[in-house]
C-alpha cells in the first residue's frame, strides 16, 4: 500500500491536483467577473460544489 506523500508524488496525482486547481481558479474568475449576474451566480453554485460546500452555505 502506497503512503500519501508516495501517492501525492504519483504523476496521474500531480495531474489531477493540478487540473483541479485550475478549474477552481477558472470558475472563480468567472463568479467574480462575468457580467451577467445569472452567470456569477451559477458559477458560484459550481465554486461551492468543486469546493465541497453545500450550495446554500453563506
């Protein structure tokens, strides 16, 4: 069995921490900057399901 800083260290890990990043960063930048209200908030909706949180959270 793998440790986790073995785990961490595995290519397809790195890969998929990374994309995961990315697309948090991507989604967050469109909550904030979209200009259509509708949009910012779907995307904040998207923001809080990546993040784990529930949609209604404040």
């Amino acid at each position: 069995m793998l440790t986790l800083l073995e785990l961490i260290n595995e290519p397809i890990s790195a890969t998929v921490i990374a994309t995961h990043g990315l697309t948090v960063a991507t989604v967050a930048l469109m909550a904030v900057l979209d200009p259509s209200a509708e949009r910012r908030k779907e995307a904040r909706t998207v923001l809080a399901l990546l993040l784990g949180r529930d949609r209604d959270d404040r």
